[in-house]
C-alpha cells in the first residue's frame, strides 16, 4: 500500500485524527513520529492516548525519554528521543521490554535511537501546510498496511 496523506487544520482535528490512528492499531504496534520541533509529532500523540479512553495529562517525556500509560487492558510507551546523546543510552533504558508484548510504542525522534529500535508498522511524517499540517502515513509491512486501509476507508 502506498503512503497515505491527511490534513489537520488545528489542533482539534489533529487529535481526532490521533484518536482515528489509536482505533486502527487496536493498541499494538510501532509507530515512528518525524517532524521538526513544534510540527506536532506530541499533539498527534495526545490524540492517540486519549483515543485509547485516557483523560489525564499527556506530556511530551522529553526528559524522561518515556512515559507509560495503563488504559483498559492497553499499555502505550510515548517516547521522545529528542535528547538522547547515544543510542547505548537506550539499552541502559531497558528499551527491548517495552516493545516486546501487546503494547503500542509512540517514538518521537526515532532516528536518534538509529541500530537499536526495531523496524516501525508506521512513519508518521507532520510537515507545515498552508494553515495546519500535513501528515504523511508511510506503512512499513503488512500491520501498517492494515491501519492505513483502516484509516482510508473511514474517509469514505
């Protein structure tokens, strides 16, 4: 399946559209957040947690690499590599035990974590467009395939 392409004006619809992703994954899954600072990788985040039922706060844990939430009987890992100096620094982490089980595992700045993470379902690119963003969905096997034509046929 090719990429998938979605348009949030403001930060109201890219939460719904975070809410619309978390129901695709079914909580399970990788999935990789790229973008520039403040494009809104943590807003699309938020959107998936409280698409899951949570309704407290949702923090970017950009000082403490991860910040877990127990929703129902699903567990999201929100992780935000911005400030990560080495990726060793993630085996110090423990970072195999979070992506192995039934969790689903938001990454903010994969690429810092380069050789050590395990491959995404789904890239998520957010990108300035005219008054809001553009997030490009780029499936990477056949978990990420499923969420995409989930994801389009809701569109209809």
């Amino acid at each position: 399946m090719p990429d998938v392409s979605f348009y949030a004006a403001d930060e109201a619809q890219m939460l719904a559209l975070g809410a619309r992703i978390a129901q695709a994954t079914g909580g399970r899954g990788v999935i990789y957040l790229h973008g520039d600072l403040g494009a809104g990788k943590t807003t699309l985040s938020r959107g998936l947690i409280r698409g899951f039922g949570h309704t407290g706060k949702v923090k970017s844990p950009t000082f403490t690499l991860v910040e877990p939430y127990e929703i129902g009987a699903v567990r999201v890992f929100h992780f935000d590599l911005y400030r990560l100096v080495d990726p060793e620094e993630l085996e110090f982490l423990g970072i195999r035990d979070y992506f192995e089980g039934d969790a689903l595992c938001l990454v903010e700045w994969p690429e810092r974590g380069g050789g050590v993470l395990p491959k995404a379902d789904l890239d998520i690119t957010i990108a300035p467009h005219e008054a809001g963003r553009r997030l490009r969905l780029s499936p990477r096997g056949e978990r990420g395939q499923a969420w995409c034509a989930a994801l389009t046929n809701d569109e209809r």
